[in-house]
C-alpha cells in the first residue's frame, strides 16, 4: 500500500527532493546544487540519487510515485522539457521516461509554477478553494493555474506563462518576441533594470531596492516609485486574469513579497479600475501572498503522484 511519495524541484542553480505523506507531511528532504556545468548526465544522476537516497529510508513498497517539477515548457504527453535557458542540455530530451527507466517507479513531469500552484492548492493559501491562478515573481515571472482543482494544461503542456501578459503595448521588449510583457515591468529583474535606469546603482537586486525603500531618502523616494510600477503592472495583469477566470482566489508568490505593503496599492488600485469583474466581487475575489514560499513546488510535486495526475 503506497504512503508517501517523492517531489523533486529542478532549478538552474538547486535541486531538492523530499518524501511527502498522503496527508502533505513531510518526511525527509535531501538538497544540494544541480551540477548544470557538467551536462546532463550529472543532473540526471544527482536526480536519481536524491530519489534513491528517499526511497530506501521509507521503503520502496510504500513509494506511489515521484513527481518532478523543472523550469520551461513541458509536453506533457512527450515528457520532456523545451524553451528551456536554465538547463539547455536538457532540451528535448526524454527525462521523465529515462527516470524512469533508472529507478523502475512512476515519474511524472511538470512545470514548476505549476506544480508551485498545485502545492499551494493542496497544502498551502489554496486549501478551501478549487480554482486559483498563482503568479511567481522571481527572476523572471511565472504562472501556475489550478481549475477544478486540477492543474490547466492547455493542450501541449504549455498553459499558464502568465508572465507574458501584455500589460505595456508597445512597452519594453521581451525575451519571447513580445514587448511590454508583465515580466519586464515586475520581475526581479526588472526592479533591477529600473534601479539602473534611475541612477541608483548598477548592480541592485530587488532585496536592495525593498531596502531602498525603507529609508528617507531621495533614493529611497525613486525606489518607492519603482515598487509603484511594479504594482501598477500586476494589478493590469491580474485585471485581465480576473476577467478570464472569475476565480476566487490570485496568489502571489517568490522573493520579491517582502515588498508587498510597497507595490500591493498601486496594484489593488489599478485592478479596481481595470476590471468590472472585480468591483463586481470585491467581496469574494481575494488577492493575497501564497503560504509555502519555495516549498511549494516540492509539495506540488510530490502530489503529482497521488493522482491529480492526466
């Protein structure tokens, strides 16, 4: 009888892996760095490692599965990754079967925001609803989109990159081909980018401008206005997500929360002012920080395999 099952969470710089119960406990947890300077046979054999070194502290009969969230798109009825700039070497290449040809257990693939949105869905902001977006605001922006309480795909796998929203038209150009995408106007990077363009300093991560922020100061006074755009483009993006889905409950998640109180009006302003479906139910749609911060795509992962599943 299965008990537990396997997440693990493939990052550019970090692999982590841990055995969670049926009911979100978990077990144990195994970290290290993804050997992405080696190529792909030292991160397939660190994968399977991490998996094997769970497997044999709760026994191989007990284990449903493992669920593997990694960066890029994922087609899902291929397992494998594509559009991948993290782990290139990864690319089109069939990593779910080869796990699974290595450790002889189900594997499933999937997206990172969504398996971080299905995490939260299944143990985290998300428990008492069955439909949420969730947006991860990171080094770039992601996007995770539960209905139903299912994760929504799209046909290919490649649903959710809610960080290409257009909320600029005409804006800023894009990695993807598009410009005035949500990405460059509210990612960690591009606080980055507004802090060198404000003269405020070069090499400025987001934690730099959040304490920026907090001072008294002329700088501190341009730092506040970059976490105003940052919000003022969140709330465009959450606008029109509102307007899609209807759902009750938009999630936002990643390093740069601890700016909220900065960026969280000028983003609930202009979401009242863009969206009659949110005026409508003001009441019932709530906005609010996610509760697993990057825990979430362990658990997300990990559920995978108790059957949220194809």
């Amino acid at each position: 009888m299965a008990t537990y099952s396997i997440g693990v969470d493939l990052g550019g710089t970090n692999l982590r892996a841990a055995a969670v119960d049926a009911s979100g406990r978990m077990l144990d947890k195994v970290e290290g760095r993804t050997n992405f300077t080696e190529g792909r046979e030292a991160v397939l054999g660190d994968m399977v490692a991490a998996i094997e070194t769970l497997r044999a502290l709760h026994g191989a009969a007990g284990l449903a599965g493992v669920g593997v969230s990694a960066p890029g798109f994922i087609r899902i009825r291929d397992g494998f990754i594509t559009n991948c700039n993290h782990l290139p070497y990864l690319e089109n290449f069939p990593i779910q079967d080869e796990i699974i040809r290595r450790l002889g257990a189900p594997v499933i693939l999937e997206n990172n925001a969504n398996a971080a949105a299905l995490g939260e869905k299944w143990f985290g902001a998300g428990r008492e609803v069955d439909d949420l977006v969730l947006l991860t605001l990171g080094t770039g922006i992601g996007g995770g989109i539960i209905c139903g309480g299912r994760v929504l795909r799209g046909y290919v796998g490649m649903a959710g990159e809610l960080g290409h929203i257009t909320v600029v038209p005409g804006g800023n150009p894009c990695g993807c081909g598009n410009r005035g995408c949500l990405e460059r106007y509210a990612s960690a990077t591009a606080v980055s980018a507004m802090a060198r363009l404000l003269q405020l300093g070069d090499e400025l991560s987001a934690e730099d401008v959040h304490d920026l922020a907090l001072t008294d100061s002329p700088a501190g006074e341009k730092a506040r206005e970059i976490w105003r755009i940052v919000g003022e483009s969140l709330g465009a993006a959450l606008a029109t997500l509102v307007n899609t889905f209807n759902f009750p409950l938009y999630l936002l998640s990643g390093g740069m929360l601890p700016a909220w109180h900065f960026f969280a009006p000028a983003m609930m302003h202009t979401l009242e002012r863009r969206s009659f479906t949110y005026r409508a139910t003001r009441d019932e749609t709530r906005i609010a920080p996610a509760l697993l911060d990057n825990e979430a795509g362990l658990y997300g992962a990990a559920y995978l395999a108790w059957g949220e599943g194809r």
